[in-house]
C-alpha cells in the first residue's frame, strides 16, 4: 500500500492534482474553495484525485450560511469512482441538508445508495452552520466520524462498514436556490491514508460459483451466486453465465475480495423469501441462465476465459432433508457443494450457512466440554459460560450453546430440570452443518424466568449413516 498526503488546503487550479467539473463556479483560494455560482438555481460540483481508501484521515470545515434543505443541501464525497461524484456508482460521502435539516452518512455500492447513519432532525436549523468535520477510518472497516457544529454541539460516531473498498476522487455536490449560489465554502481540507487496488477484469481462479437455487417455491425465483476470491476488487463487466449453448452477460458490478454476490431476475421477491443481509450484493438483471429443477450445467466465463463450472442435481442435497424446494446447494470450503442450513433455507448475498471461518487470533475455550466418545468424528458441543444469573448483571445473561459439525446432522437441542422435565427448547430437528451457537437467556417456553437451580441441556444428534447420539451439558441458573 502506497501512503499518501494530500493537502487540498495549498491546491490552486494549476496544481498537480488538477480541479475537475465546474471549477468556473468556484473560487478556489489557499486555503478554501467557494461557490460562487451565477444567481439562478441549479448544481455544481468540484472535484480532484484521490485514491486514499484504507488507514485514511478525512478533515475539513463546511460553511453554509443557510439552512440547508432540500432545494439547498451539499454532499462532500470522500471516497468516489467519479469525477462527476454525484453520478459516482461506489463510494461515501457525507449529507448536509434535506428536508430534515440534519447531518448524515451515506455509502454507494453499485448505484445503490444507503443512510449508515442520520442525525436528528433540525440539527442544522440555523441560518450559519459552521461543521468542522473530522473523519479517521482504520483498516478499510471501522470509521470514527467527529464533528463540532458552530463551536457548540459535538458528536462522535462509531461505524463498521466496508461495502466499498477503493476511491479514484473526493469532491463536493453543492444544489442551491438562486439566493443560495455563493453560500457554500469548504476550508482547511486535508486527506491522508493508504490508496487500495483499482478495479480490474477478473482473471482465472478468481471467481466462483457459490450457490445455487434452482428448485425455488411457486412463489420463489432462482438466484446463482459467485464468490470472490481473489485479492482485488473485480469488475463483472466482462463475465457471462451460460451453459454450453447460450450465454447471458452481467452488467458492471463491483465485487469486492472475499464477496459474493447473487445474481436474480427479481431481488425483491428473493429478499422477500429469504433475509438479504447485504442488499447491496443482489444484482438484479433482465435475462438470466434458466435453472431447470432436476439438474443443469452452469458456466462462468470472462471474455472466453472459463472461470468456473457447476453440474448441478437434486440428490446433491442431503439425505435426511425431505423438503428441498426453496433449498440452495452452497460450496463449502472444499470446493463440494451441500444442502444450505434448513433454518435459513438460502444465503443470497452473504456467507454460506455451512462456511465459518475461524478467528485468527483468537480461539474458543469452552468452559465446560463433555467428554466426547464415539461422536468424536462428527461433532463438538460446548458451554460457552455454564451458570448465568437472571437478576445480576454481573454474570452473562445468556448461556451459550456452541457447536462445531464435521458433517451434516439433524440436532435436538432441549433445556431439561434434573427431574427430566422439559422448560425450553434450543433447536429441534433441524439439520446442521459447521459451526454456530444457540442462546438461553433462563427462561421457558412462555418466556418466564425459571426458578434458580441445575439444569441439563440434551442435545440429539442424528447423522446421515443413520447413527443416534446423546449429549447432556449441566447448566446452572443462579440469583
């Protein structure tokens, strides 16, 4: 990674970092850059190289002698794929303005923009606001947004997203009202971090397919997912899905390294059938692969590079699962795909139900593990903290079933008193694979707190050859 500084405040317009987009309409000074637009309502934006993306430092401070609304609000990009910022189909940029007067925090993935955090209403409800605005984001994840609005109210906050990972510019977007043209100036603007990798055209053994539903329910629809799993943020532009004889391309999308992205003729239906934990990785398209129920034969290509290949049938799901409409077959870490959990059905968009990578530098120490026979092979139940109290917040309020599956099985998970009755229920017959955990906050089905004492957690655990196994793991409630 390259570290870069870039200290806008010293630019003028014959800078090596040239000024791009209406610059006639700004007044670019040493240490400032102002609207100073012809009076009639319009836009302007004003914009420079930036590629500062990752361990980066953002700080600057806004003057608007307005109110902002929504006929006069600025956006301040930080990050974007644009020299135009606001047509930027990547990116984040900072909000001043809209009908609710306030200060928000905004992310573009592929054209589709997301609030990641909005101030209350009013906060800027006065005719001078003066916003010294400092943003720090470490790694490419974690971002700390500190402002001070006209040297009174301060706020910091704390965000964790990384939908986007590159920058090519920062600018600002300013829309105004005839009276509003030369009410908009930005001072003391500096940037500092790491630049990460440009978008590029996949290359082979950088894509794969990741899942597939191919059996949806009547009311369901089909969706083919790929994986990234290269290093770099890659562009779609060039790739096709296809089998042998016709072939469908996929619009440009940006995929981001150790992404997935589900491709569907309809997302709101999917989203609607199953829980689309990052929309931003639904790529909606007009004409897709036909997935017929029984099998079929899946092919990714760049150009007329083949990047990966799918044969596809439906006693590829698991044995035990009766039901596999509206099911997904997903890759797991060997390459080998498998039915998806039965509790989540499918994972359009995001990581595999049956895929969890470990922590690489942590690792777990249960605090309780039952001595392990002949299940060995196929599973590992742990209690994370075996005694909690329900009144002292001293103790974890949770106690925390952990399990790790070598292979797929049907679990029954229930919470017995020592007299062998049973008070709650964990999981029942759900079939699972990997790793994952179950909660029990002390209380039973009717969601009563239970009385303080021993209690014994019995898991069943049912494997595909048709073996039965039994585990009991006390557990305590104390006050």
């Amino acid at each position: 990674m390259k570290k870069i500084l870039l200290l806008i405040t010293f630019f003028s317009p014959f800078a090596i970092y040239a000024y791009n987009g209406d610059i006639q309409n700004f007044i670019i000074e040493e240490n400032s850059i102002c609207l100073n637009a012809p009076e009639v309502a319009s836009k302007s934006y004003i914009s420079t190289k930036s590629t500062v993306s990752k361990n980066a430092h953002w700080s600057a401070e806004i003057n608007l002698s307005f109110s902002p609304t929504s006929s006069n609000y600025l956006k301040w990009f930080i990050m974007a794929d644009s020299t135009n910022v606001n047509a930027s189909t990547n990116g984040y940029y900072i909000m001043f303005g809209t009908a609710k007067r306030t200060i928000s925090f905004h992310c573009i993935k592929n054209g589709k923009s997301s609030i990641l955090f909005e101030d209350i209403d009013k906060l800027l409800d006065t005719p001078y606001n003066n916003i010294k605005f400092d943003i720090k984001l470490s790694g490419s994840d974690y971002w700390e947004l500190n402002y001070t609005l006209n040297d009174t109210l301060s706020n910091t906050i704390e965000i964790y997203d990384n939908q986007v990972k590159f920058s090519s510019f920062i600018g600002w977007h300013c829309v105004y009202t005839k009276t509003r043209s030369k009410a908009f100036c930005f001072q003391n603007i500096k940037v500092e971090g790491e630049e990460t990798s440009i978008p590029r055209l996949p290359k082979k053994g950088e894509l794969v397919i990741n899942e597939v539903l191919f059996n949806p329910k009547d009311d369901g629809v089909d969706f083919l997912e790929i994986l990234n799993i290269s290093d770099t943020i890659l562009d779609l532009s060039s790739c096709k899905i296809g089998n042998k004889k016709q072939f469908y391309p996929l619009p440009t999308f940006l995929l981001n390294p150790d992404s997935c992205v589900a491709i569907t003729k309809d997302s709101l239906v999917l989203c609607e059938q199953f829980s689309c934990v990052s929309p931003s990785n639904i790529l909606q398209v007009e004409k897709m692969l036909p997935l017929l129920n029984d099998s079929g034969y899946v092919r990714l290509l760049a150009d007329t590079i083949l990047l990966d290949t799918l044969f596809y049938k439906s006693d590829m799901h698991h044995v035990l699962i009766e039901d596999v409409e509206g099911l997904s077959l997903e890759r797991s870490l060997d390459g080998s795909f498998h039915s998806a959990s039965t509790i989540l059905r499918a994972t359009p968009g995001s990581k595999n139900s049956i895929v969890i990578k470990a922590e690489s530098d942590t690792e777990f120490i249960p605090d309780f593990e039952e001595e392990i026979s002949q299940q060995d092979s196929i599973c590992h139940f742990f209690i994370e903290s075996s005694v909690t109290s329900v009144y002292d917040s001293e103790y974890p309020q949770n106690i925390n079933l952990r399990y790790r599956l070598h292979k797929s099985a049907r679990i029954t998970a229930k919470i017995y008193t020592l007299s062998g009755y049973s008070v709650y229920t964990l999981v029942e017959s759900e079939l699972l694979h990997g790793e994952g955990k179950f909660h029990w906050d002390g209380r039973d089905e009717n969601s009563s707190l239970l009385p303080v004492g021993m209690y014994v957690i019995v898991v069943e655990i049912y494997d595909e050859n048709g073996e039965f196994y039994v585990k009991k793991l006390p557990v305590a409630l104390t006050p």
